[in-house]
C-alpha cells in the first residue's frame, strides 16, 4: 500500500473506531459495507430519521489489504422540511 494512503486509512479507522458506526454526529449518518457501495449507503440510510432531508451522500472504497476493501458511506441530512400549517375551524 503506498505511503500516501496510509494517513487516509489511518483517520478512516480512527473515526470508525471513536464513534458508532451507524452515526457520526447530529445530522450525519454512517454506514460500512464490505459487501458494495450501495449495501453501504442502505446501511447509512437506516440511521437517517424518517422525514429527514438528504442534503449529501459520498461513498469511499478502502482497501484494507491485498485485494480486500470495505466501503464507507457518510449521508449528511438535515430536519425535514416544515409542513404548512392547516387553519382549523
């Protein structure tokens, strides 16, 4: 593995491992996937609140030795979108 991608794997690893997997912080969602990038977004997905706005999606592959990678993908959401009031009579 080249040196210039070991920083990257490092601060990858380092952020898995401080938080939980599923979610980063408020407004981010986090899922891992060593199957595909779309197993990895589904994964995030669950994480989101129902309602919420997806305002980012961005999916990375790490390989995380010869010939094995995991893919990890970060949804970036924020709150849904206010409903417009009903006058009740």
């Amino acid at each position: 593995m080249p040196c210039t991608r070991m920083p990257l794997l490092l601060a990858l690893l380092a952020a898995l491992m401080l938080g939980p997997a599923e979610r980063a912080a408020a407004g981010t969602a986090i899922g891992e996937s060593i199957w595909d990038r779309q197993n990895a977004r589904e994964r995030a997905l669950q994480s989101v609140p129902a309602g919420a706005q997806i305002l980012n999606s961005d999916c990375q592959t790490v390989e995380v030795g010869t010939g094995n990678f995991r893919y990890i993908c970060r949804i970036t959401y924020g709150d849904p979108a206010p409903q417009p009031q009903v006058p009740s009579r």
